[in-house]
C-alpha cells in the first residue's frame, strides 16, 4: 500500500493494521546526538492508549513501545529509529460479522472499491491504531522541537456543543481532565453530555486546537510547500479529521481587510503583531507569532444504533455494531494533532535551513 510515509527531510513510515501482531513506524532523517529512551516515547503514547475512561474504547493495551533501531547508550546514532507496539488485546471474532457487509461512515465500502479485499479486523489500516506509530514519531519530534524552545501543546477545544470559555482558560487543566480540555467547566458539561450520548447509543464529535510558541519566523516555502499547506495536509491525514482552519479561519470569510489583517508597530527594537488573525503564517511562512490551527473531528462512525446499508450480496440491511469503540475521537486524538503538527514543523525546519547563503556559510565553515 503506497501512501504511508510522510516528510521528506524528516519523514516517517508507519506500519500495521488493528489486529496484526503490531503497530510500528520507522523515522529517518533524525540527527544524531538527541538524548532518546522509550520513556520519552511511553509518556506520549500513554496519552492515546485505550481504556483510560469511560469514554474510550475499553480495548485494555498497555501500548508498551520498543525501542529496535537507531539509539546507542541513549542518544540517537543518526540512522533509522524504529518503533514497535505489539498489540495483546486483539479481538477479531468482534467482527466477524462486518466482513459481509459495509459500515456507514468507516472506510469498509472505499477500501473493497480500491482494493477488491480489505481487513475488515478493526478497519485494518484505516484504525485509529494506525496512530500510535504517528505518535511514537511524535514524540521524537517534540523533542526535537523543545531543544530549539519551541512549545507546542493541544487541547479539546469543543466537545458536541460543549466550548471552552477563553476567559477560563487554563493549561495546567488541559492535564487534570479525561477530556483535555483546558476549562474545567466546560469538561464537566462535555462529561454530561457524553453519558447522554452513550445512553442513546450514539456518539459525538469536536475539535482541537493546536498552539505552537516561539516557533522560528522564516520556515516555509512560498509556493506549494506552504508551511500552512504542508499543516493542512498533516492534520487532515488523521482518519477522523473533517475540517482544518488556521488562525480565524473560515470566519475569515464575514471579514473585512480592516478587521482581518494584523497590525505592526516595533516594540524594544523587535517587530510585534498587535493581533494574530493570521495565526502565526502569512504568505505560507511563519511570522514568529503562535501558530494556532484546529481540527474537526468527525464523531465515532461505531455506534450501536441500528443503522441501514447493504452487504456483499446486494442485500439492503440494518445493522447494529458490536464491540469495544470510543463513544468520542477527540480525547485520544489530541495528542494526535499535538504529533502531527510537529512532525510537519520539524520537517520544514530542516528544509528552510538552506533558505539562505549564510547560513549554508557558517554551518560549512
């Protein structure tokens, strides 16, 4: 299958389906020299493993990673890491069932069209296990990423109808709640609101916003490596993603030049944008302001609601899904996006070092 690897300067190749013997992924274009154990990989997927609430799929994986390639006494040699999360919990009989027919809403109907056969254990590649190796890869990219002080965090911006309020904004929260979200508030009505969804057998969707500070001005291309084209692309390759906006986004659309456009004044000799309308690119290359973007996270497609399709025989049908699916994506996905994001940054960071002369210059010599 073409299309699992992404970057091109530090790029990634994920491997494995739902209920294979694992999930992996090899990095390539890491440098040598970065301090890397499993732990710095475990916290990260400890952020998306299943079973960490009532709202997750209660699939018990300890999503443990190993380490197979490209550290030597703890530091990165400058070859290809590979990673490994061998999946325990599998239970295929769980859809034994579904190979007959097609699942409104999950990718069985494109993948039998493109491929005439499909793994119908889990969604195969089209799981959302799939992102563990997005993850693990992740995580050696947001290391990557603080070395240089660049800060880059996530959070459950709107759970169904549930918003956070700005004016209760608080980061440390985004880590003391099920959800992450950043307005405790707003968590305990999302909670709610959630119950009701599961009472009904039904599920729901949100979005994540994704913030990146002290991110270096520069990086980006001015044409089709757009540093806000190459995000896009990132964000919406995750399986339930359905929308991307960066800064103001598709309210951009009701605004005018005066309200929507950023304005300068130098402050301490530095150049300082009043606004941030923009979200932190403009012209396709970042500007040294946050980058803000969101997603929009389509609800779980696994509901246990009776719903109509067809099977393999031309048979109209109604069907009720079985097994163990989140009544919610968001959650476990906000580490997602937080990986995504920096694996795309890292990337283009590595490409824009050769943006200029002097600094090919002072690196060679």
């Amino acid at each position: 299958m073409s299309g699992s690897i992404y970057g091109k300067h530090f790029s990634i190749a994920t491997w494995g389906e739902s209920h294979g013997k694992g999930i992996g992924v090899v990095v390539d274009g890491c440098p040598a020299g970065l301090e890397l154990c499993e732990e710095d990989i475990q916290k990260f997927l400890d952020r998306r493993k299943p079973g960490q609430s009532k709202f997750t799929t209660q699939r018990n994986e300890a999503d443990a990673v190993k380490i197979l390639s490209g550290t030597f006494e703890g530091k990165t040699t400058g070859t290809p890491i590979s990673m490994v999360v061998f999946n325990e919990t599998q239970r295929s009989s769980d859809y034994s069932e579904i190979a007959n027919y097609y699942r409104p809403g999950h990718a069985d109907l494109t993948y039998d069209m493109k491929y005439g056969f499909r793994d119908y254990r889990g969604g195969g590649r089209s799981s959302g296990r799939e992102t563990i190796g997005r993850v693990a890869a992740g995580a050696i990219a947001i290391k990557i990423l603080s070395s240089l002080g660049v800060d880059i965090f996530a959070y459950s911006k709107s759970i169904g109808p549930v918003n956070c309020d700005p004016e209760k904004f608080s980061r440390e929260e985004i880590m003391n709640n099920k959800l992450y979200m950043p307005d405790a508030e707003a968590a305990a009505k999302a909670s709610d609101y959630l119950a009701q969804c599961m009472a009904e057998r039904n599920s729901s969707g949100g979005i994540i916003e994704c913030i990146v500070k002290n991110m270096p001005a520069g990086v980006g291309e001015p044409a089709f490596e757009k540093l806000s084209a190459n995000l896009a692309k990132a964000i919406c390759s995750i399986g339930a993603v359905k929308g991307f906006e960066i800064g103001d986004g598709f309210d951009v659309a009701t605004a005018t030049g005066l309200t929507n456009n950023d304005n300068y004044e130098i402050k301490d000799g530095k150049v300082c944008k009043l606004t941030n309308h923009s979200g932190g690119i403009l012209g396709g290359i970042s500007d040294g302001s946050d980058i803000i973007l969101r997603a929009a996270m389509k609800p779980t497609p696994s509901i246990a609601s009776t719903q109509h399709t067809f099977n393999k025989q031309g048979e109209n049908i109604d069907i009720n899904i079985k097994g163990r699916h989140d009544p919610i994506i968001v959650p476990r996905a906000v580490v997602v996006v937080e990986s995504m994001t920096a694996l795309c940054l890292v990337d283009m960071l590595f490409e824009s070092m050769t943006s200029k002369m002097e600094d090919i210059v002072k690196f060679f010599r």
